[in-house]
C-alpha cells in the first residue's frame, strides 16, 4: 500500500535526521582543552555520543565510561570502557556502571575536562543510591510510578531526591574539574533538570515537590526512603556547561520536510503531547475524519505531525507501550476511512518493554481484526497492544536508532 510505504520513507528520514554524530562534533569543534580529557556518556544514545565524541577530539581522549542499553553498544571505542545496563528500572549493572565513572572524576585537576554526554534514559542507566538507599528501593518506585501513569518529570523528582549522581550532584564530584556536558534531550521543552535527571545542572525541584508526587499517585515508601527525599539536591552548580544538542521540534521538522517531498502537505499540530496514549489516539483519529469529511484543519493530502511523549496507566497484564497503545486507539476511529493512517513511533527504537518501536494502523485494521476475531477493546483494556498489532503487522519495527528525543505521531490522509 502506497501510504504505508510513504509512513515508512516519513520514520527512517525523521530518525535518521536526529542521530547524534553531527550535532555532537558540532558542540566539540573549535573548543580548546587545556588538561586532560574523560569522557562519560550515559543513556539510550550514549554509544552513538560517545563514538562521534572520539572521533572528534581523538588523541585528547585520555579515558572514558558509556553506560548504556542492553543491546545497544555499537562495539570497542578507543580508550572508553563500555556498559550495559538495565531500562527503564536501574539495575546493579547500572550502579557497578556508576562507580567506574565516579572513579574516573575523582581526583582530576581544575585544568581538566569531563565531556559528559547525555541522553534519554540516563535517569535509569546512571545510578549511585544515597547512603541508606539501596538499588532495590529506587527500583521498586521507579516501577510503581512507572505503572501509576506518573510523567517523566514527576518520576525524575523522585529519582533525583534517591541518587548521588542525579540532581546536579556527579558535577560535584567531578570538581575542580570543568563538565562539558553535551545533552540529546528527550523531555518536552528541554528542561536541563530533567534530562536523565539532570547530573550537571542545579535542580529546580525540591523535597516538598517529590512528596507531593508520592501523594498524588498514593504511593507508599519506607521510612528511611522518606528521610533520603527530606534532603535537597543542589541548587548551584557553578563547575558545568550544558549545550542541548537535539530535541523533539527537530525530529518534527525532518517528518515536515520528508511528508512535503512525498507530496503530503505537513501540519505540525504540536511538540508538547503528553496526555494519556489512548486518549491522543481517539483525538488523533477524530482530527483525520475530519479531514477526511471536510477537509479541515487542512485538507488532503496532508500529514499532521505531533511530537512528544504519551503515558500509559497500566490496568492489564498484556505487553506493549505508549506508541502502539496510541496507535491501536485511534484504529476503531479510523475505520472505513480510504488512504488514511496514524502511526506513532519512539525515536529510540524501543516502545515500552517490547522489540517494536511503535505502532501503524490503517482504516481497514479494525475490519480486518473483525474478520480475525480480534476485539480491539479487549487488547486496549488488558494493555496488551503489542500481541495484536504483532499479529495484524502492525508493529514498526527499527531496532536500537542511536538516538533519543522522544515520539513522533503522524496523521496520513491522501
């Protein structure tokens, strides 16, 4: 089908558009470096980071550490040790991960650089619990708001509140050292803070906002969790730079650009979705029948393009994520409109705990189910999008990108 292949020209033109090497070398070129320098990359894209990162400054590379996703180191890089680690809840490779860079900055000289790159992800791949925290408990919150709906920021405060890396506290231990940190952000309007929980920039959330986050989701932690979240992250860092070297607004540029070459009028509707996945699947399927009746906001042929990061409140047992629960959504809404498709796709590669990136439908998925008795509700009510989008090929797969700045969602309507 002619518009699927469109979809798919529209996801790997978008993605590969923001892959990290160029804006990397772009934030390292023409600097100067008076000492040595380490490197340390954390998240999703830090192998991609770290590898553009050694080319561009090669020999002045003394060390480095990249933690990142199982399956997602791309092999060896000159002079940097390379780990896996767990996503989206820490896990001890992660913290063994976090000492070896902990290490690495101890003891360096003020004349010395830390280019320190950071990616989505990083909140969950770079951990140190605080002395009286074990990794069991920032695991066992981390998955319970996870499970509650709670939004990245919301889950961040929490992180930042239970970690010696997180909240601006790994660019103190880098003192008297510089930090260059060179960020990929994967949090709707960039907020330097947030981004993997931000270990080089001074937090702005405090220890009354973490327990309004417990109280809003009714979670329930230990006493001695409680008295860790009592104590303030640091509100001045004052040894660290941060360049933004990507975001969402450019991964919805490249799908404007990709959608006008193949004859698609482009609609950027917003780079700040983030309500519930299902709810942005039923509100996107009634934008394309409007199109499709009235030709309204904009008429065919036109892709509406929106980017951002959906939550999904987790009731059933099933597999999937927020992509594919959006896309699966919209699916009854659309149905029986011609030339018409929704996908939506995470610019990692990885939507939720599953192989799949995202999720694609088309006016004819919700007959075609039918025709296989398969009730689209009770895949949605059971959480459960991955089983039925397998089975109907509607899953978008990519595989690990090398890059990380949140979602795209695309309305087709030729």
């Amino acid at each position: 089908m002619a518009i699927k292949k469109a979809a798919d020209t529209i996801i790997k033109e978008s993605i590969q558009a923001v892959l990290p090497d160029v804006a990397v070398k772009r934030a390292l070129e023409g600097r100067a470096f008076a000492g040595d320098v380490y490197v340390v990359a954390i998240g999703k894209a830090a192998w991609r980071m770290a590898a553009a990162a050694s080319e561009a400054l090669r020999d002045k590379v003394k060390s480095g550490v990249v933690i990142t996703k199982y399956e997602h180191s791309g092999g060896p890089i000159a002079h940097m040790d390379i780990f896996e680690a767990g996503h989206p809840v820490p896990d001890e490779n992660g913290v063994q991960a976090a000492k070896k860079a902990i290490a690495l900055v101890q003891g360096l000289k003020e004349t010395d650089t830390v280019v320190f790159l950071v990616s989505g992800g990083g909140s969950a791949l770079f951990e140190s619990p605080l002395a009286g925290v074990s990794l069991g408990d920032i695991a066992d919150v981390t998955r319970r708001l996870l499970l509650s709906g709670a939004d990245i920021v919301e889950i961040n405060t929490i992180r930042k509140h239970l970690s010696a890396v997180k909240g601006g506290r790994f660019a103190r231990l880098c003192a008297p050292a510089r930090v260059l940190s060179v960020v990929l952000s994967d949090i709707l309007g960039d907020p330097l803070d947030s981004i993997a929980s931000g270990p080089a920039y001074p937090d702005a959330s405090t220890s009354e906002e973490a327990f309004a986050v417990l109280k809003k989701y009714d979670l329930t932690v230990p006493d001695h969790v409680k008295e860790a979240l009592r104590g303030e992250t640091p509100k001045v860092v004052d040894n660290a730079e941060n360049v933004i070297t990507g975001n969402v607004t450019a991964l919805c540029d490249a799908a404007m650009k990709s959608a006008e070459k193949l004859g698609y009028k482009p609609l950027l509707l917003t780079t700040t979705l983030d309500v519930e996945a299902r709810d942005a699947g039923a509100f996107l399927a009634a934008v394309a029948r409007e199109i499709k009746r009235g030709g309204n906001p904009i008429a065919p042929p036109c892709a509406v393009i929106l980017g951002g990061e959906t939550v999904v409140h987790v009731r059933g047992k099933g597999k999937g994520g927020r992509n594919q629960e959006l896309a699966l959504a919209a699916a009854k809404g659309i149905a029986g409109l011609s030339d018409t498709l929704i996908f939506s796709v995470g610019s990692d590669g990885t939507d939720g705990p599953t192989d799949a990136a995202g999720g694609m439908v088309t006016g004819e998925f919700a007959a075609d189910c039918k025709k296989q008795g398969l009730s689209i509700d009770d895949y949605l009510n059971d959480n459960n999008a991955y089983a039925i989008l397998k089975q109907m090929d509607g899953l978008i797969v990519t595989g690990p990108t090398g890059t990380n700045v949140n979602d795209l969602t695309v309305v087709l309507c030729g």
